[in-house]
C-alpha cells in the first residue's frame, strides 16, 4: 500500500496545526496519508467540550499554554513539545466507519511500543495503554472526503503541566520516557513508527510536503475559524 507521509517535528503553531487536520479532512485523497506533528504547549478540546468543564483556563492564560478546539469530537488533551501527533487520513472508498481508521492506528502504535521494548500493552476503542496507564487518545471526524483519526503519544511531556492545564484526568496518564526507563526522543519514536510501516504493515513511504490546495484551505480557516475566541472559548 502506497502511503503519503507528511513529518513536522518542529514544535509549532497549535492554531495552524489544528487548521491543517481539517484542511485534510476536507480535501480530495487517493491513498492514505500520515501526518505527524508537534504543538507547542496547548490544551487542545474536542468539537463538543466545555471549556470551563476541562480547562484550567487562568492556569493556562498564566503560563503560555495555548487552547484551541479540534474539529474532531473526543476528550480534551494537552499537547507540548514531548507529545507526537499521528493523523491517519484514508479516502471515503475504505468505507465509512471510523472504526476502521482507530484499529489501523492503534495496531500502528502497539506494533511501535513493542519495537521500543515495552510490555503490558493494552488498548479501548480509542486509547493505547502500557502498564494501565493512558499514554494515547484518539479522536476522529468522518467527512464526504475521508475518513481522519488523529492521536496523542505522550513520549515525554511535562505531566505536571498537563496535569495543572486540565480540570479532570478520566484516566492516568503515563510517558513512554517514563515506561522505557529512559529519555525518549519524538525523533526516535518517529523513527521506529516509519520503521514499523515499512517493516511491519509493508507500506510503501513516500515522504511528502502539504499540496498548495491544502494550505491554501488550512490558511483560510486559520483566520476565519481558529485564530477566533468564538470558536475556541465556545460553551
């Protein structure tokens, strides 16, 4: 299987980047294609969560933490420098259960984890868990073009951060820094998940830049949608 891959390690813009998924989820795709990515620090919420519920917003405002709404449903989750984001977009000829896109991406995580020698690997519908701790969460949002899921990997984030930024934690969080014993870089963990697509799910990796249509679309919806109080800060 022929897979687009998209890679932006650099730390940056939430507000652009959550711009980007919809962007992809609301353009033309004829393979699959991968995205991963890195925010600077930011307490990103579903499409439906109240902001004053799940977030500690002058905890946030104090301490330059971003907060910004996906387009996506799902929980509220807080993103830094120590996180890896996988978005995993398929074309509407997969089908239309987002199930689908949630099992290709957690058998995608499981298969790294183990790469990196962990064990006691479980996983829900939308979680990967090592150890019965959450170190990924899934969200996703099916539309007339694609089927998009998109997650967390918690690789050595600042728990205490994470921890003050949120109201609520539905479960405990963990780092795969902390579970392997070591610290973990996004670059290695990036490297073992490309390696376990070429190796493990024999998919053919083409490394690829966004298309002029795809930021011509993340930039409109930038400023028109993301960059606004009254999409972010919703109840």
């Amino acid at each position: 299987m022929n897979v687009r891959v998209i890679e932006s390690l650099i730390p940056s813009d939430p507000y652009m980047n959550l711009a980007v998924e919809e962007a992809l989820n609301n353009v033309e795709v004829d393979k699959p294609v991968m995205r991963f990515w890195v925010n600077k620090p930011a307490v990103v919420l579903g499409r439906f969560e109240d902001i004053l519920s799940e977030v500690n917003v002058e905890y946030c405002l104090s301490n330059d933490v971003a907060i910004v709404r996906r387009h996506s449903g799902g929980g509220t989750v807080y993103h830094d420098e120590g996180n890896l984001n996988i978005t995993l977009v398929l074309p509407r000829s997969y089908g239309g259960r987002l199930t689908l896109c949630y099992d290709i991406l957690k058998d995608v995580l499981v298969s790294t984890l183990n790469s990196l020698g962990l064990k006691n690997i479980t996983t829900t519908s939308n979680e990967v868990l090592v150890n019965d701790k959450k170190v990924s969460g899934m969200a996703g949002s099916l539309t007339k073009y694609s089927l998009l899921c998109h997650s967390t990997l918690l690789v050595s984030s600042d728990l205490t951060k994470l921890r003050s930024s949120l109201r609520r934690l539905k479960k405990e969080v963990t780092t795969l820094s902390s579970e392997v014993g070591y610290y973990t870089t996004i670059e290695e963990v990036y490297t073992y998940l490309i390696k376990s697509l070429n190796e493990v799910f024999l998919w053919r990796i083409f490394i690829d830049d966004l298309t002029v249509d795809e930021v011509k679309l993340a930039e409109e919806l930038y400023l028109s949608k993301y960059l606004r109080d009254s999409w972010n800060f919703k109840t």
